[in-house]
C-alpha cells in the first residue's frame, strides 16, 4: 500500500503541478490579449483622431469658401442696390427738373393772365370812375345853377 499511496501522491502532485501551469499558461494568455487590444484600441483611436483632424480641415476649407462666396455676392448685391439707387436719383432728379419747369411755365402764364385781367379791371375801373365823375360833375353843375338861380 505504501507504494499504491506514493504512486498516488505523485500523480497528485503531477496533476497539481500541471494545473498550476496552465492556470500560469492561462493569465499569460489573458495579459497578452489584454495588451493587444489595448494596441488595437490605441491603433483605432489614433486612426479616427487623424479621420476627424482630415473632416475638421476640410469642413473648415468649406466653411472658409462658403464666407467669401458670400462676401462676393453680397458686395455685387450691393453694387446693384447703388447702381439702382442712384439710377432712381437722377431719374427723380431730372422729373423733379422737368417738373420745376413746366411749374415755372404755368406759373408765368397765369401771372401774365392775372397781370392783364387786373390791367383790363384798372382800365375798366378808370373809365367808370371817369364817366361816374362826369356825372356827378354834371350833377353838381346842376345842382349849383339851381341854386344861383334860386339865390337871384
């Protein structure tokens, strides 16, 4: 039995020396994993900052034409406004002118009809006083020859 009981004791420590390996064999296996998806994650990570850095340069190249295409149409937009306005200012400019002149025109004919209407009524006027005062003239020569006859 002795000898059962050491050929036993050996094949224990035998299985328990294996299983001491392997476990050993295992948590090396699980480090090394470990460690290369830590140099995978590190690998993608960089990969994706550099993808991002490449998006974010040309996102702002695009941003950067965006403005100065929008700078130029708002500067010809301007331009035209000017352009237009000032189109608009002499045009107003030269009725206003047209205007001014035929207002002048209208303005010296309707002075020259007031000036001869009020001409005519003078004359008019004159010529009625003038025969109103030959007959109060006459009147009153009248009135006076009656009187001095009165008097005699």
């Amino acid at each position: 039995m002795k000898t059962k009981f050491s050929l036993m004791m050996t094949i224990a420590a035998a299985l328990l020396a294996l299983t001491a390996f392997s476990y050993g064999q295992a948590g090396t296996d699980v480090k090394k994993a470990a460690e290369d998806t830590g140099k995978a994650t590190d690998t993608t990570a960089k990969k994706t900052a550099h993808v991002a850095k490449k998006a974010a340069v040309k996102t702002g190249d695009a941003t950067a034409t965006a403005a100065k295409d929008t700078g130029k149409a708002t500067e010809k937009a301007a331009d035209k406004t000017g352009k237009a306005t000032k189109t608009a200012a002499k045009d107003t400019g030269k009725a206003t002118k047209t205007a001014a002149k035929d207002t002048g025109k209208a303005t010296e004919k309707a002075a020259d009809k007031t000036g001869a209407a009020t001409k005519t009524a003078v004359k008019d006027t004159g010529k009625g006083v003038a025969k109103g005062t030959k007959v109060v003239g006459k009147d009153v020569k009248k009135g006076t020859e009656k009187t001095a006859d009165e008097v005699k």
